[in-house]
C-alpha cells in the first residue's frame, strides 16, 4: 500500500520523482483516496484479524499523512470536508475517530503493561544471587521474554504516537463535527 510513498531518504532520485508523479498526478486518487482510505481503515475493524489491524493501520497512517499537506490533494480534502456533512459519511468519520481513540486506548494501556512487566524482569535480575540461582534454561527464559515484551512496548509506543498524531491531523479538517464527536 505504500510503495507509491516515496521515500524520502532514499537515493535515487528518479525513483521518488515517479513514485510521487505516479501519486500525486492520478486525478481518482486526488479525488478519492482521502476517504477510501478512512472507508478501509474503519473496515480493517471487522475484516482483520485482531493482531494484525494495528499493522495495516500504520500503513494508511503513512499514506493519509503524506497526502493531507499536499496541494494535489486538496480535492480529497475539500470532498472529506463537505461529504463530513453527509449524514453517511459523518457516520463513518465518527466511526473513524472513535476507533482511533480506542486503538491509541488500547496501545497506551499495553505499552504500560509492558513496562511495568520489563520493570518486574529487571528487578529480578538485579537481585543477583536469586538471579544465578536460577535454572539456566529458567534465566534464558526471562531474558526471552524481557526482549520480547521490550520489543513489543516499543512498537506499542509507535503505534500509539502515529494514532495520536492521525487523531490530531485528521479531527482538524471537519469543523462541524465536534458536536458529533463530543458526543461518542
């Protein structure tokens, strides 16, 4: 999905110049991927399966944030803005605020979990005579598990900050909604 993103750091330029000319010229993506892309994300709900819809999102994270600024898009923008005020659509964007509040929810209270857990395994391994007293296989263990919650709580923390920042970029475009969205 988002192969047509170019890559900023990357060096070819030719290569970003297409990807970005394959993007921004295309006039059914200027028109549409805005709310395609919310339409889909609201639909990962029910389709995906649970562990893997923060992935997929992240993916639409990037592509929703790389459109929003840019001027080419701005048809998408202003279609999101008065399809806002559609009953339908405002019931999808509604639905689409209020999963994200829930995702950033859910990865904020994960990510905690997670480190009071790698706080409990340090602890644990501070105290060294308990520590070396330990089966081998035990300790190995623990320090399985200690990296792998690490890595988990770090991309919880990801997930979450582009959540929130989605939350931040995208609830500032529909200014007729906040009596809607007060309201969930």
């Amino acid at each position: 999905m988002t192969v047509f993103i170019p890559n900023e750091r990357s060096q070819s330029t030719v290569a970003t110049i297409n990807r970005e000319a394959a993007l921004c010229s295309n006039l059914l993506a200027q028109e549409k991927l805005g709310s395609a892309l919310i339409r889909l994300f609201v639909d990962i709900e029910h389709t995906a399966q649970f562990e893997h819809k923060f992935q997929y999102r992240f993916h639409i994270f990037e592509l929703l944030q790389y459109i929003w600024p840019r001027q080419s898009f701005k048809l998408s923008k202003l279609s999101l803005e008065v399809r806002c005020r559609e009953e339908d659509t405002t019931i999808l964007f509604t639905r689409f605020v209020k999963l994200l509040l829930n995702d950033a929810n859910f990865l904020l209270d994960e990510a905690l979990h997670n480190l009071q857990e790698i706080k409990k395994l340090q602890v644990e391994q501070e105290d060294e005579e308990t520590w070396n007293a330990l089966d081998e296989n035990v300790r190995q263990g623990k320090l399985k598990t200690l990296s792998d919650l690490k890595r988990m709580c770090t991309s919880h923390n990801i997930l979450s900050y582009e959540t929130v920042n989605c939350l931040r970029y995208m609830t500032g475009r529909c200014e007729g909604m906040s009596e809607d969205l007060t309201q969930m």
